[in-house]
C-alpha cells in the first residue's frame, strides 16, 4: 500500500480540534481528515495506515492504492490508451471562415487571404465520403461533430444539410452522433436552436467579452455597431429549446468590467438555463497568449479566476469550478480527431485553422489514417517532459495546450493555472460544497 502523490492538504481549522482538506487529483475526490490521520499521510506512516478506520475510505478516494504499479506509470497508461482510442470519430468543422464579427483578437486576420471562405459542395461531399469510409472501416462507435468557425451560422443551410446527411450515415451504421458549435450568438433564433436540437446539437457555446460596455467595444459587426444586445435576446430566447454554454473573455483590458457584467448576468431570467464560465482571453493568431498584449499569463488568471467565480456564485450564476482529471488534455493530440477547414485543408488543432504550416493534408479519399494519426501531435506527451512528470497536478492539467508548448520559446509545456491555484480552488469548493 502506498500513500498516493496526487494528494492535496489544506489546514481548515487551527484550533484544538486541527482538521484539514484532503484532495486527490487522480479521483478528484475530497473530505476532512483530523490532525493524526494527516501526519500520518504525510510522514507515510504505514504502520498507522494500515490499521486506521479510515483506511478502506482512504483507498476509495484514491488517498491510498495499493498495487506493484506506480501511479505515474498507471497514468502513463492510461494516456496512451485514451490517446489512441478507436472509437470516436472526432471532427471539427469549420464550414466558413468568414464571420459578421470584427474581433480584434481573431484569426480573421490569418485566413483573410484563404481564397473562397465558405466550403463548397465538393468539400462537403468528400467529407462525407471520408467519414463513410472512416466509419465502415475502422469501425468507429460514435462520432462528434463541433462546428466551428468563422461564424457557422452563416452557414445555416449548408450545415443543417450536411448534419442530416451525416446523422443518416451514423443511423445506417448504428453508431451514436453528437453535435455541438461554438458560435458568436448573433445569428442564433429559437426557430434554429430547435432546428439544431432536433439535429442532435446538445451544446452551443457562445462567446461574451464581459459587460455591454467592454463587449461592444470589442465584439463589433463590420460596421462597428455593438453585439451585446442582440446576443443577450438570442440567449433568451433559444435557451429554451438548447443548451447554452457562456464563455466569458477575461483579459487585462476587460476586468473592470467584470463586476457589472456578473451583476447583469445574475438579473437576467435565463441565468438557471445557461452555464457560465471564464477563460483567460487568447490571441489565436500568437498560438496563445503572449506578453507584450492584454492577455493574462496562466498565473496571473489563477489568481484572478476564483475571485469570479466566487462573485459569480453571490449573483446565483450556474458557474462549476471544479477541475477534473483528464487523461488527454486535448483532441488535438489524440488519434482519430481532426479539424477541417472550409478549403478542407485539415489541422489537428482548433487553433491552427489557417496556419499552413500547421496543415497535415486535405480532406479526399487519398488523405490516410496515417496521416491523420501519425504526426507531432500524436507524438506530443508531457510525460515527455521531466517537469510534468513530477508534477502534483498533472492528472488536471494534462500537460497543457500542445499548441503552447509549440510556440514556446523553450519547446515546453506550459502550465495551467492549476499548478498556481490547486489551493485557493480547494478552499473555495470546500466553502460551496
Ligand atoms: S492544442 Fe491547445 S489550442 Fe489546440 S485544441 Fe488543444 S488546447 Fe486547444
Ligand atoms: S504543464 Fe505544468 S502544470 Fe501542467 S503537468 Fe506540466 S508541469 Fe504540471
């Protein structure tokens, strides 16, 4: 029996009666254990563990595990399984680049040279043609569409054709079929969110850059006018028929705002029916956040993200900050996942749409499953990298973004912002439990 790496300790109570927060990453579970029990942990005192009454909880949560296998080899494992699964098909879809949106932190700007933005019949054919193909010979169980863009509802009518017509190949083969999209909400009516849900769409996330006032500076048509409005109506009135997810933009130019832009939030009917999350603003054409701009680094969002969500939580908003262990951080790194762009030039990477160098072939009967599976994301592991393996929060962090780790100057991971927060996210959990 061994006393696992992954386990957290927070001090809750420094009087007579000492108890601490215990926490393990890999399970994701926690309790309160009394002071004996803690050092006894710490100090891996076996003696004591083996005997304690708690011992069959602490080997439930994970706390404790007995077995020849080290944790970090099981986790090893279980990456490489979960990476090269063979049961989803994973695609991202992008039928446009264009958008009805002037984001200045968009990849607009890379792929305002891409020729003809929407996808045409032909690409659309072939990919049908190559999930047909993928389905019948690899056997796939599920398949997941996100689409994405550009704006796609721009695209209404060729996508809703194209989910029916990949709805019927996944009904001819048995298998099951998800669809989500992220989407800038402009263009979002009840009539297409119940067109959507009917089409098997379980999850629209749509964008907010905080408050009117920083939005609509931000979140503009071409011809400058403010978004927010028309957005916040559209919620309302299709989170009725739809799952509606909010991501929140956070960066140095917007976090003023965010007090109001709560407060807004938590008048608004429909704050039951939307779930509402934060994330640290990216500039996609920098492959990530870079110094010189407005984007918080990782450690600095840690710090900022939990004094939102604790503001959030005040206003009644349906808000989740509790990190979970993901095996793989990302599709972009796992086998069977792509991205096809409207040009059907295919990436692994949502954020390297339109970035040839990026490119790993283009979507047609010729493109491989070697192709798609055998190249430097599929090669990419943080167990790699001696810092992620002796990392305590590796099982939430995952290694972080590939692309990250690409762009980076030393070719390294880079961490989220768990590795700076694990403690103030604990305490926070455990006062909202
Ligand atoms: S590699 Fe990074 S940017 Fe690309 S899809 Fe994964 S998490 Fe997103
Ligand atoms: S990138 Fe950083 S936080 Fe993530 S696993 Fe590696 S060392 Fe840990």
């Amino acid at each position: 029996m061994r006393v696992s790496s992954y386990n957290e300790y927070l001090l809750l109570n420094d009087s007579d009666e000492e108890s601490y927060l215990i926490y393990n990453s890999l399970s994701n579970g926690f309790g309160e254990i009394h002071k004996g029990l803690y050092n006894a942990l710490i100090q891996k005192d076996m003696d004591y563990l083996e005997h304690c009454a708690e011992k069959e909880q602490l080997l439930q949560g994970q706390f404790l595990y007995v077995g020849p296998i080290k944790e970090l080899d099981q986790m090893e494992e279980q990456f490489k399984i979960v990476r090269h699964q063979n049961e989803t098909l994973n695609l991202t879809i992008l039928p446009t680049f264009s958008c009805n949106f002037r984001c200045s932190y968009c990849f607009e700007n890379l792929t305002s040279k891409s020729g003809k933005r929407a996808f045409s019949q032909k690409i659309q054919n072939e990919i049908l043609t190559y999930i047909e193909k993928s389905v019948e010979e690899l056997h796939f169980k599920r398949i997941i569409v996100n689409w994405t863009g550009g704006e796609p509802l721009l695209e209404f009518k060729n996508i809703t054709s194209l989910m029916e017509r990949i709805n019927f190949i996944a009904n001819k083969n048995k298998i099951s079929i998800d669809h989500f999209m992220v989407s800038n909400g402009y263009l979002l009516t009840s009539d297409r969110a119940k067109k959507l849900k009917e089409l098997g769409v379980k999850r629209i996330q749509i964008t907010i850059d905080g408050s009117k006032k920083s939005h609509d500076q931000r979140r503009i048509l071409a011809n400058k006018e403010g978004t927010f409005d028309k957005i916040i109506e559209n919620i309302n009135k299709s989170c009725e028929f739809i799952h509606i997810t909010i991501r929140t933009n956070v960066d140095l130019d917007n976090i003023h705002f965010m007090n109001e832009y709560i407060e807004y939030m938590g008048r608004q009917l429909f704050k039951d029916k939307v779930s509402i999350y934060f994330s640290a603003t990216t500039e996609y054409s920098a492959g990530g956040c870079v110094s010189n701009s407005s984007c918080y680094a990782n450690k600095d969002f840690s710090k900022v993200i939990i004094k939102l969500y604790e503001c959030a939580l005040e206003k009644g908003l349906n808000i989740s900050y509790y990190p979970q262990y993901e095996p793989v951080a990302c599709a972009a790194i796992a086998a069977n996942s792509m991205v096809i762009q409207p040009d059907g030039g295919i990436q692994k990477c949502w954020n390297t749409v339109g970035n040839k160098n990026y490119l790993i072939g283009h979507i047609s009967e010729n493109f491989s499953i070697e192709q798609l599976n055998s190249n430097k994301w599929i090669d990419y592991s943080p167990y790699k990298f001696e810092k992620c393996r002796g990392c305590n929060v590796l099982p939430l962090c995952g290694g972080g973004c590939a692309q990250q780790a690409f762009e980076s100057e030393e070719k390294q991971p880079v961490c989220r912002e768990f590795k700076y927060n694990l403690e103030e996210m604990l305490a926070f959990n455990f006062r909202h439990q």
